[in-house]
C-alpha cells in the first residue's frame, strides 16, 4: 500500500463517518483570542503568565508549578483572568471551521481552549468537560 492508497483509505474512513479526531496544540495556532490576537502556544501563555505573575527566575517551571505558585501567593484571579482572556471567546479560522464540519465520528481534545465548542459545526459536538457537558 503506497501513500495515496493510505490518504484515499482515510479520506474514505473521515466521509463515511468512520474516523475519530483527536486534536493536540498545533490545531488552535490559526484562531483568535477575545481581543483578535493568535491563541498562544504553550511557551508564549506560560512566558504570559510568568510575566502577569511577576515570576522572575530563569529556571524552567511547568504550567502546573505556576498554577500552584498562584494559589499560594493569592494570585489566582489574575491567573484566572489572563486564561479566560486568552482561551475562552475564540474566533475559530476558516480551515478550522472547515476540518471540523467532516463528519467524525468523534472528536477529542485535551487543549485548553474553546475553539471546537466555538465553530461553526459547534452542534456537531457534545463537550465534555471537568463541569459537565452542556
């Protein structure tokens, strides 16, 4: 089997509704915040979030370390406020709305981000999230 055998097999399996869509962080790079900017990249929030935390260490600190350093120091709302202003109200790009309107049979993200429940095919899905569906 030759790559264009492989791409028509999958092409096959997205039309029929056979193919299940797993989305990772390269997928929210084309959409927009709440104030039209890019959605950020998992170094340019955590680089965002150091800075709106007043972080000043060169060493390296995951996202979750500064999600503990927030709630320790009593600066969850501000943590909280950047994240809202940055993943939440998104404007989805043409070719999202587009990949997102196949016919899958599901779709997952683990992105942080509300670009899927904020497309066009937005009543193609049923969100699942740590509150409840919708």
């Amino acid at each position: 089997m030759d790559d264009s055998d492989i791409i028509a097999t999958m092409c096959a399996a997205v039309a029929s509704g056979a193919a299940v869509c797993l989305l990772g962080a390269g997928f929210s790079r084309q959409a927009k915040d709440s104030q039209g900017h890019a959605v950020p990249s998992t170094e340019e929030l955590t680089s965002e979030i150091r800075t709106a935390l007043s972080i000043d260490t060169p060493e390296v600190i995951s996202l979750s370390d500064i999600a503990d350093f927030a709630e320790e120091s009593s600066q969850s709302d501000t943590l909280k406020k950047l994240l809202t202003s940055r993943l939440t109200v998104t404007k989805p790009s043409p070719s999202q709305n587009d990949f997102l309107s196949y016919k899958w049979r599901a779709a997952f993200t683990t992105n942080f981000d509300d670009i899927v429940e904020r497309s066009d095919s937005k009543d193609h899905f049923y969100s699942i999230t740590p509150e409840g569906g919708r």
